[in-house]
C-alpha cells in the first residue's frame, strides 16, 4: 500500500529575493485606470473656443487702450492683426491722459467706498436669527430698494456722502454673506469649540481665536465676490454720490467718452487701470475661493 506525503514547503536559499508580480499601472482593484477622468479632445476644443471667446473683448480693451486717436476712431481694432508693426498707430500716452483726468482721486474715493461695503458685512454676518431672512432677501432686486434709498438718504442728508453708497452695498450683500459664513461655520468641528469652553474661554475670545482663522476661506470668498461689485458698481454710485470731487473709478472712466463718441482709447486706458486693484484682490485671495464656495454645500 503506497502511501502519498505532503510536499513541504519551499525553503528559501539565503541570500534569495523572491520576486513579487508586477501591480499594472492602475492601481488596486478598482481604481481608475489612466484616461479615466480626463477631457475628451472635442471637450478640450470646446473649453479652447469658449475661453478665446470670452477673452476677445478682452484683448480688444487692450489694443485699443494703446492705439492713436486717429486709428481707434477710424479703424477696428482687429485691423492691427494685418499690420502690427507699424508703430504710428502704438502709443502710451493714453494711459498718462486718463490718469491726469481724475482717476488718482478716484482710487481713493473707491477705496472709500468699497473697503468699509466689504468689511462691514462680515463683522455682523453668520447670526442665526437673520439666516431666516436670507431667502426672501435673496430674490428680491436692488433696484427695487433704489428709489426709497433715495428718498431716506435726501431726508436724512447722506446724498453725495461716501456713506450712502457703502450703507446701500452693506445692505444688498449683507444677505450673501450670511449664507456663505453661516454655512461654512456649521461645518467647523464642535470638539474644538468645546474644549475652548472647557479651557474658560469666552464666547468672544472662541470665536476672534478659533472661528475666525478657520473660516478664513470663507471670509475671502465673500471678500472677493463684494469687493468686485462694489469696485466695479456704476449704477449706485451714479445715483447716490454721483459726478464730481467724490466721483468713484467707474463714474470716471465713464465719463472719459465725450458727447460725439470720442476718446475710445481714453476709456480703453481707463478700465485697464482701474481693473488693476480687483484682479490684484483675486489673485491674493483666489485659492480659498473654491474651497470656500463648496464648503457647506454637502453633508453627509
């Protein structure tokens, strides 16, 4: 009778690597293999065609702020693209004209008008008792609260102050503010602000230390959203403080056109100064943007 035995196990010889299977390029099981997520060539065309699009007016704001008088009235200014060396057409005092005509003052009344519009909302947004307000507040128009501003502010005495345009952008992106800190501020951990009441810290002491520094994020998406509008409003500042000494960027600008059209390449020059400080703001302040916008919005 024959009888079979186990075979015992390889035994490894010092010195031996035991050579492992290669794991293929897509990871562990289940991962996404390489191309997956990735735009298609049609999808990056289209992306390619919006983005030119979208930066045309752009570009023509930029060439025409460097053009003559003669060749912005005269020409298009697409017509550089057949003949771009011809310096006759090129100048730089454009930008010189548009800043001695009152954009300098201008800056400052900006920053006068649109810091306090922007700081102010977030000192006094996130309170859970205006959050119910927030919906009704957000579908009703600005130029619906228009003419009773102007009213209160002619009763009051606060037309042509620098007051009466922030108080109104205060209360229009008041509503803003509240959605987005209230909603980033509920997703913040609870554990950290229980233990800073363990530790005997105040309400005031936990929120200045611990909840302001972590809804940073949030506070620069707001900042960024309310710091354009107000910079580049021309509508209420038009109204309510309106042409003259305390005349913002915008109202400038607008007025370097005169009666017959002219002066194209004046206003060209004027906006690419006065876009200068809010894309400096954006770049600062663009990588909390996203974070900040999405936080809040999913739980789970």
């Amino acid at each position: 009778m024959t009888t079979t035995g186990t075979t015992p196990p390889p035994t490894a010889v010092p010195g031996e690597v035991k050579a492992r299977r290669a794991m293929p390029r897509g990871g562990r099981a289940g991962a996404p293999g390489a191309g997956q997520g990735q735009a298609t060539p049609i999808v990056r065309i289209v992306l390619l065609v919006i983005c030119f699009l979208w930066l045309v007016p752009t570009i023509g704001i930029i060439v025409t702020s460097f053009r003559t008088p003669d060749a912005a009235l005269n020409s298009g200014w697409w017509s550089v693209i057949t003949s771009p060396l011809d310096f006759t057409q090129w100048t730089v005092a454009n930008y010189k004209e548009a800043w001695s005509a009152g954009l300098g003052n201008s800056f400052i009344n900006s920053f006068a008008v649109t810091l306090p519009a922007t700081v102010i909302p977030i000192m006094i947004a996130g309170r859970d008792t205006l959050f119910v307000l927030i919906v009704g507040l957000l579908v009703v128009p600005n130029q619906v609260a228009l003419v009773p501003l102007l009213r209160l502010y002619t009763d009051t005495g606060l037309t042509g102050q620098f007051a009466a345009v922030y108080l109104a952008h205060i209360g229009f992106g008041m509503p803003l503010a509240i959605y987005i800190l209230r909603n980033y501020m509920s997703t913040l951990p609870k554990a950290v602000i229980e233990s800073a009441k363990i530790d005997g810290a105040s309400h005031f002491k936990t929120f200045w230390r611990l909840i302001v520094p972590m809804s940073v994020p949030a506070l620069a998406s707001f900042a960024i959203f309310q710091f354009l509008w107000v910079w580049n409003d021309l509508l209420i500042a038009l109204l309510f403080l309106g042409p003259g000494e305390k005349e913002v960027v915008t109202v400038t600008v607008a007025g370097l056109v005169g009666q017959q059209n002219q002066g194209w390449q004046l206003l060209t020059a004027g906006a690419i100064i006065s876009m200068v400080v809010p894309v400096g703001v954006f770049i600062a302040l663009q990588r909390f943007f996203v974070r900040g916008l999405t936080a809040g919005s999913v739980k789970g």
